[in-house]
C-alpha cells in the first residue's frame, strides 16, 4: 500500500475513486530512486481546486494561477494544467470526457475561472469532501517528501571529498533508474569539466589562430521548450540532446526540430557510438517508414554520442582537481532544475 492508499483508507474514500488512482500514479516521485517526474503543475492545480471546494468558493484563473505560483517549486508553472492538460491526461488515462474532467470551467464576476469537478469527487460513492481533504493532503505530503529527497541530494554532493566520493555519486545517477533530471544533471557536469580542459584554435590564418577553450552551456531545465537542444558546446555550436531512449523516431524528430541541423546526444544505455546507431538504423529501416535517401539524410546528421560507457571512461580519466569544480556545478545545477534556488 503506498502513502495515497493509506491516507485514503484514512480519510475513508475507496481507492476505485479516480481521483485517488490517479494521485496515486503521479506521487510515485516521492520514492527516493523512482524514474518518475514531480508533475507539480497538474497535481497544483488539482490542490487549489480541492481546497476552493473545501473552502466553499470559486476562483478567477488568475488568483488559481496566483495561488499554483506561490507554492514550493510552483514560481515557473504556466496556466496548461488548468487550461487543458490536466484533463488531457485524466481523460486519456481513464478514458472519461465531460463532467469526469477534474477541471471544469466556469465564470466567476464575468471573468474566466475554474472549478473541481463534482462528479470526480463523488465518483465510487465517495464523500466529496473527504476526496477534497485528501487531495489536499496527499499533495502537501507528496511535496514535503520530495523536497526531503532533494535536500538529501544536496547532503550527498556536500559530502563528496575524494574522487572514490564522486564515482560513487554518478553511479547513482547514470543507473539506469535514476531520475532522468540526475541523469541530466550529472552528465552535464561531467562533460562541461572534460570540455573545459580541451580548446580550439580559431584564426584568419594558420599564423593568427589563438587557442580557445570549449565551454558547455546547458540551455535551461529538463523537459524545458527548447526546440531538443539541452546543451551547447561553444564556440563550436555543436547542440547536445540528452535521451533515454532509442527510439529513432524520437532522434528524427530532434533533427526536424533544428532543421536538420546536425546533433550530438547523451544517451543513457551502455556500448559505444556503433551500439547506438546500428540500433536506430536497424530499427529505422525495419519500419519501412523512410525512403532511403531520408533515412541516410537522418543518419548523417549523427554527430557525436556519448554513452553511459563513454561517461564513466571521463569519469575514471579524471584529475583530482577537478573533484571540487565537479562538486560546486553539482550542487548549482541541482538547485536550478529542482527551482531551490527561486
């Protein structure tokens, strides 16, 4: 039984009620090592429904939005989750429509406003405000225990002194269950330090080049809108992708989206660059869905590939110096993708 369970039975509503499986299916973050994302938009935005229900009022989008912003990791949410993505999801996952949806539209003194569906509350003849107090419930336990993780990733990368120490921190990362945001954030910094100590030479002539370092620059936080581009190596201009899957689809996709600008990915598998593009070419030409001039056009625009065996082949090549730059970027990037630094 997980904590959503316990604290239904707690509240007495039976957990065939949808919105208990569906709280359920989105707190399993709150394990320390689970791959799931926090989803803290659409979960915000089921609380401040829930608690206008409990607190017998409605609200303009605008306070509802107002509310979601002020909440723990909540000042970067945008208004989706209110205006269709949490239906979305509820309606595709339990394939319901209309009065189901969890948020219902409504005007509140001529203006746009929200409203927690009623008949959500009350489905499997649950008590509606004792769905309500455990929405509430739930998702305040949900953030407490998931900002206990972080700060216990935090108390990690503070503990970290020797080179064994650092190894130690990116096996938990680069395992294959770890959270895609560590994984992110560990190959990050790992690879910004291995660039660090490499340059190029740019000039007019042979004669006048000058040397110049490599600098990685990630462009914002996982999942961000940025067109598949996660990292950029300048001065190069190489963009980076980082990725979980082998899909080809996917890495296509990520080519389309630049126009077909060449790309270099972190993929998060073991083997080396052959492993991975035998794969996608394999799997690409089993689909019969690319010509073959598309599919070889797709296929040149690999450009490098960083595999789980490349990254701890960097991390075994590593100075001892380096273990406190490594430390502080760490520390730093965890903090702007989780939002402790807002």
């Amino acid at each position: 039984m997980d904590f959503v369970e316990q604290l239904a039975a707690d509240c007495k509503v039976p957990v065939n009620n949808l919105l208990v499986q569906y709280l359920s299916r989105k707190t399993k973050a709150a394990d320390r090592g689970s791959k799931a994302r926090r989803s803290l938009g659409n979960l915000y935005a089921l609380l401040v429904l829930a608690e206008d229900y409990l607190a017998n009022r409605t609200s303009r989008f605008t306070d509802l939005m107002a509310r979601m912003k002020s909440l723990p990791f909540g000042s970067k949410l945008q208004n989706h989750p209110l205006d269709n993505r949490l239906n979305d999801e509820f309606g595709r996952q339990y394939n319901v429509s209309g009065v189901l949806l969890p948020v219902q539209a409504i005007q509140v003194d001529g203006q746009k406003g929200r409203k927690i569906s009623y008949e959500l509350l009350v489905h499997g003849g649950a008590d509606p405000a004792a769905v309500a107090q455990l929405v509430v419930q739930v998702i305040y336990a949900y953030v407490e225990l998931i900002t206990a993780n972080q700060l216990t990733v935090l108390e990690e990368i503070e503990a970290i002194e020797t080179l064994e120490d650092l190894t130690e921190f990116f096996e938990v990362a680069f395992a294959m269950t770890s959270d895609a945001r560590l994984f992110e954030i560990g190959s990050y910094v790992l690879l910004a330090e291995y660039f660090r100590h490499r340059v190029i030479f740019i000039g007019d002539s042979a004669g006048t080049a000058q040397p110049q370092p490599l600098r990685l620059f990630r462009t914002g936080r996982t999942n961000a809108n940025d067109g598949g581009i996660d990292f950029v190596l300048q001065p190069l201009g190489k963009f980076f992708q980082v990725t979980e899957t082998l899909d080809f689809r996917k890495y296509f996709l990520d080519f389309e989206k630049v126009n077909r600008f060449p790309m270099s990915f972190v993929v998060k598998m073991e083997g080396n660059r052959e492993t991975v593009i035998n794969r996608i070419w394999n799997d690409a030409v089993r689909s019969n869905i690319y010509s073959e001039a598309l599919l070889n056009t797709y296929m040149s625009l690999f450009d490098e590939i960083y595999t789980l065996t490349d990254l701890v082949a960097i991390i075994q090549g590593l100075p001892a110096e380096s273990v406190f730059t490594l430390k502080s970027s760490l520390a730093l990037q965890f903090q702007l993708e989780f939002g402790l630094l807002n």
